[in-house]
C-alpha cells in the first residue's frame, strides 16, 4: 500500500504580520481555557480557527512511502505525528488571536522592563487596572512533586554521594601512605611484647583516629533527620499535591514584586514540564511570558472575607446546626494550615490563573 501527502502553502494569520510577528517557544498552554475566552470574544468558536489547523503549515510534504516505513522507532505514526504538529499549529494561532482581541478590548495589560515602575505599590496599582495579564520577566518554576521524590530518597542520595566522594580520596597518595602506616602499625602492635606492646597500641590507636578524621572530613554525610522528611512528604500530600509553582519577577529592580500561579501538569507542550525544565531549568536565565487572568490581588492587612462571619447566629443549635459548625470549624482550622502553603500569596504580589507560558524570540 502506498499514502501521498500533498505539500500546501502556508496561510498566515489575518491578525499578524511579517513585520510585527514575534517567535513564540510555546512551553505551557490551557487550550480549552483559551478556546473558551475566544469563544466568548467571538461569540463562539469559529470555523475559521477549524480552518488554520487545516491549512497552515501541514509539512506534508510530496513524498511516497510504504505503508511498512510509517511506522517509527518510538511507535507513532506520521499520522499521530502530523496531528501533533496540526495541535503545535493551531495552538500558536489561537494564543496570537486571543492576545490581540484581549488587547485591542482594553482588557490585557502589559508587564515588562520597559515601563519600570517607581515601587512595588504602582506596580501592584496597574495590575489592578485590568482583568488579564501579559508579564515578561525571569521566572521560578517549583515542582513539589519532584521534592516530595528528592525528600523520600534524600539520605540515600546523600550516602550515595559521600560514598562518591570517600572513593576519589582513597584514591590519592596521602591516604595510600597513612593506610600503610596503619598497617605497619598494626603489625607492630601484635608482635610488640612488654611496655612496648601499650606503646604500640597508643600509636595504632591515634594513627586510626586520624586516619577516620580524614575520611570524614574529605566526605561527609549530611543527612536529615527521618521526621522532617516525613513531614515534608505529610504536607505536600495534603496541601501541595501535584502542585507546580510559577512565579514571574517581571522587574529586576523590584524583587519584592511578583506574579505568582498554579500550572496544570498536563498543559504543558511536548513531553511535559521534564522537557522544559530541562531545556530552561527551574530557574531560566532567559526572560519568559506569562498570560493569564488576575484571580488574587492580596490586600496591605489579612482581612475576614468569610460570608458566615456576618451570617446571624443563635444561642440555640439544633443537632444538625451544631454538626455543621463542628465541619466548620475544621475548615477553617485547614485553612489556617493551608496558608502557610501559599507563601507567595500577600502584598503586594498578584496571583492569577495561568492561560500561556512562552518565550518570545524578537527580531534585532
């Protein structure tokens, strides 16, 4: 059996140009969130978004192949392999259609080095000025499910490397020599007989001190203590399960300043969130782009916003009244915990719902 692929040119999206377009590594991306928003700008999804997946850079190329050749090492097929370029293609379309609407409605703001602003406060000010989000700054990417595996196998990587470390330095001439003292005395000290045998053992004995003293300075074991990791493991599992942190610094100048957010495990493009902390890190030395929606603007001082504080109360509870205040309570004694777990959470940072993470590439 033989399959023909048709090459078609590529049609280029009506809102950019060659002149304004900038390249786009796209690394995160909430296609359905996305996909609603334009829904909502557009009044429904159109056919035209349908439309660019089709003819948009299909790298179909004119060749003929056998059937038998499709198949690849890894198992997947130019099929499957197109249908994940066509979701790469129709991906970076809708996230520049979705921008440039959100921008020309007034409801997208920009953050970046370029409008530096004079503190923290007015940085927090524009923020609240509109509902979305653009920043561009040096990120920190947190993953606690990978410290929570780092926390359960840390002593064992610890003795691991140690062990590492012990191995080189038995390997250099010092401890060749001092071994070989050790040895000699050793020997003197089981045949030494009268007063010289106790003399011969106080310099075995000393020599062998020193000779640990060695070893452990040239690679000591750090270890921690079992009840912390387990504590660490407790509570990510109860209040940072699967939980990957993002925050943006979108000013150097404003450190104290940051935008921080939640993203989804699988929203992120290619092989996941292994692939991109491998190419950038967890700490990228190059700027990247967060889009999102504003969900937390923490205020200057804790305030109570829990609608039950205000509710009217009795001095008199039925059983079912008092079974639910017990619930509530235990609530909010969870939420005190759980604060704790969002450290990034106060003034003047903002939080937000992730929709985009990329990095642009401009042209010089």
């Amino acid at each position: 059996m033989k399959w023909k692929f048709w090459e078609r040119e590529p049609v280029p999206s009506p809102l950019v140009s060659a002149e304004n377009i900038d390249l786009r590594d796209l690394i995160y991306f909430d296609v359905e969130r996305v996909a609603s928003i334009y829904s909502q700008l557009r009044g429904g999804l159109v056919r035209e978004i349908q439309d660019a997946v089709e003819s948009t850079g299909e790298l179909r190329g004119s060749l003929t192949v056998d059937a038998k050749l499709l198949k690849t090492e890894h198992g997947s097929t130019v099929a499957e392999r197109v249908s994940r370029l066509e979701s790469k293609v129709f991906h970076h379309d809708l996230l520049v259609r979705v921008e440039d609407d959100l921008s020309a409605r007034g409801l997208l703001l920009d953050l970046h080095e370029s409008m530096v602003p004079d503190n923290a406060d007015q940085a927090r000010h524009r923020i609240t000025a509109r509902p979305y989000v653009r920043s561009e700054g040096l990120v920190v990417i947190d993953d606690y499910s990978g410290l929570q595996s780092i926390a359960r196998n840390f002593n064992s990587l610890a003795a691991f490397i140690q062990r590492c470390g012990l191995s080189n330095f038995e390997q250099s001439d010092a401890y060749r020599e001092l071994t070989e003292i050790v040895s000699s005395l050793e020997r003197n000290a089981s045949t030494a007989k009268g007063p010289e045998r106790q003399q011969a053992r106080d310099e075995l004995r000393a020599n062998q001190e020193a000779l640990a003293a060695l070893r452990q300075a040239a690679a000591p074991l750090n270890t921690v203590d079992q009840w912390l990791i387990d504590g660490i493991i407790a509570w990510i599992d109860a209040f940072l399960t699967d939980h990957i942190a993002l925050r943006v610094f979108p000013f150097e100048e404003l450190p104290e300043f940051s935008i921080f957010a939640k993203l989804k495990r699988d929203c992120f493009t290619d092989d996941g969130l292994s692939s991109a902390r491998y190419a950038y890190g967890s700490r990228p030395n190059v700027k990247l782009t967060v889009l999102g929606l504003v969900t937390s603007l923490p205020p200057v001082a804790p305030m109570d916003r829990d609608p039950r504080s205000t509710a009217p109360t009795s001095d008199v509870l039925t059983e079912q009244q008092t079974f639910g205040k017990a619930f509530e309570s235990i609530f909010d004694a969870l939420d005190g915990l759980e604060q704790f777990s969002r450290w990034s959470d106060h003034y003047p940072n903002a939080g937000i719902y992730p929709l985009a993470v990329y990095r642009s590439i401009r042209r010089q």
